[in-house]
C-alpha cells in the first residue's frame, strides 16, 4: 500500500516538473517573440502590440491573458526603461539649459532697454539744455542781470516751453554759467584795450591812463563805472607784473653763463656785468626795467640759490640714479 502510495507522488511531481519546464519554457519563448519586434520601444503600449502577436504560436502557447501583459511590462521596464531615464534626464538638462538662457536673454533685453531709454532721456535732456543755452545767449547780453529779471524775458519767448521740464535749480545753473560767460568775455575786451595802448607798462598807474582808457568807446561795454574800470586795470597790472617776473625766472634758467660759480667769480671779476649784457638781449629781461631793482633782486636771488645748490652731479651719477 505504502509503494503505491509513493508512485503516486512520484508520478505527480513528474507531471508537476513537466508542467514547470512547459511553462518555463513558453515564458522563454514568448520573450524571444518580443525581441524580434523592432517596433517596439519604451512608449509601446501591449493592447497595441498584442494585436500584432496574436498570430504567433508563441504568442498562443502562454494561455494567461495577465501572464502575457506581466512579460510584456517586464520586459519593457528591463530593457527601455533606463534608456527612457536617460532621455528623459537628457531632455531635462536640455530644458533647463533652455530657460537658463532664456533667463539670460530676458535680463540682457531688460539690460538694454534700459540703457536704451536712458540714452533716449539723456538725449531729451541734452536738447532741453541746448535749446536753454540758445535762449539765454539770444535774451540775456548783460552780465549785470539778476536771474529773477532774466526769468521775465525768458518766460515771455516761446521757446520758453520747450525748456519747462528743465528743473528751476538747473537753469540757475546755466544762468550763471552764462554770467560768468559774459562777465569773462567783456573783461577780455576791456584788457585788450589796456594791451592795445603802448603807454601803459607794468608800473602804470590808473591816474595816468584812465582819461585815455575811458575815452576808448570799448571801455563803456565793461562798464560805465570808473572805479570798477580801475579795479579791473589794477588787476591786469598786477597779473602782467607777474607774469612777467615768471617769465623772467624762466630765462635765468635758460641762461648757461650763470651757473654756482657765479657768485664767487662776482668777487673776482665783472661777472655781474657779463650776466646783465647778455640777459638784455632778451625782452624778457627789459620789459622789467621799469621795475630795475625788484629784477635785480631777482637776479641776485637766483644766483644765490645756485650757490648754495651747488655743482650738478655728473652726468654717470646722475644716469645712475635714474635707473
């Protein structure tokens, strides 16, 4: 009873076995079916690719509609789904890149169109200036007006609204610019006249040209006030006097007969005189003969100084603490 038992069983999982490797078997078949379909990809859907396996044996043999589908769906997740992964990680960076430099051309456009209406307001801005600068030189000739008297004449021209968006604290200052544009202007005229009259050299004094200075019609166009007509020529005095001394420091130093020695060999010799001879062939040295003794203290000045400066260093030395 016990042997018959045991066949029994063996004879059971005999056929359990057979069926195992049967199934087994159709699985393996039924994949090597998918591998030859070259259509099918990660985006393939099985109601859509079972259409086309049905005629296929291996397709027939695997009964179980789920088992099928089951094989399907693992297969594709084995074989394409990395793949998928992949594209989609490659579309990813390929959008991301996209709207980076999106994002870099909307801050660039937004970059120039700023600047872009920032030049266009300069340029308003600039011809809003000119067009004032226009007016002030066609309405204002006087330096002597007051910006409040000035602010009248303007206001009734019609260019006057051309300028109405410039701020009332900037066309103060053109206003003054322009003042100051005018006041040098007429004060180069009247010096012109002084540089004109071969009377008047370096200790002048307003006493003794002011009746021809006055005289001179130009004169009334700096001013019909003598005492602001003689402040202005005390003025140019001073600044030709000066000028002149600079000038002549300038030509000491041009003039090589002076050199450190110079103030021992006045000991010794007539040095001074050779020095003197030959700086008279300069006018910048006459021109100061009205004022004799300052240009000699000049002179003696200078000598001292290269007295006391020494000898200048040999040339080697001299190359040598250049490099």
């Amino acid at each position: 009873m016990k042997d018959r038992e045991a066949l029994f069983y063996e004879y059971v999982n005999s056929l359990r076995k057979k069926c195992h490797d049967s199934d087994e078997k159709q699985k393996t078949e039924f994949i090597e079916l998918l591998k030859e379909q070259n259509y099918i990809n990660a985006n393939s859907n099985w109601s859509d690719v079972k259409k086309r396996l049905c005629f296929d044996n291996r397709y027939s043999s695997l009964s179980s509609k789920y088992e099928k589908e089951k094989l399907f769906n693992e297969y594709i997740k084995k074989n394409y789904l990395p793949e998928l992964h992949l594209e989609n990680e490659k579309e990813d960076k390929i959008t991301a890149s996209i709207k980076t430099r999106e994002q870099e051309v909307e801050r660039e456009l937004s970059f120039h169109l700023k600047e872009l209406n920032k030049e266009r307001e300069n340029h308003k801005y600039d011809a809003i200036v000119s067009s004032f600068k226009a007016l002030l030189a066609d309405l204002v000739k006087k330096p002597e007006i007051s910006w409040r008297e000035a602010k009248k004449i303007l206001r009734a021209d019609h260019r006057w609204a051309d300028v109405r968006d410039l701020r009332d604290e900037r066309r103060m200052h053109y206003f003054d610019e322009h003042i100051n544009y005018l006041t040098k202007k007429k004060r180069e005229q009247f010096r012109q006249i002084l540089t004109e009259m071969p009377e008047i050299t370096l200790t002048s004094s307003w006493k003794d040209v002011k009746k021809n200075v006055l005289n001179d019609p130009r004169s009334k166009l700096f001013s019909s006030d003598s005492k602001k007509c003689e402040r202005e020529f005390k003025e140019y005095i001073s600044d030709k006097l000066k000028e002149a001394k600079n000038d002549f420091k300038e030509l000491l130093k041009e003039t090589k007969i002076i050199t450190h020695d110079s103030k021992n060999l006045m000991k010794t010799s007539n040095h001074l005189e050779n020095i003197e001879k030959a700086l008279e062939q300069d006018q910048r040295y006459l021109i100061l003969k009205c004022v004799e003794k300052e240009r000699k203290e000049i002179l003696l000045s200078y000598i001292d100084k290269l007295h006391h400066k020494g000898p200048p260093p040999p040339p080697t030395a001299t190359d040598y603490v250049k490099r």
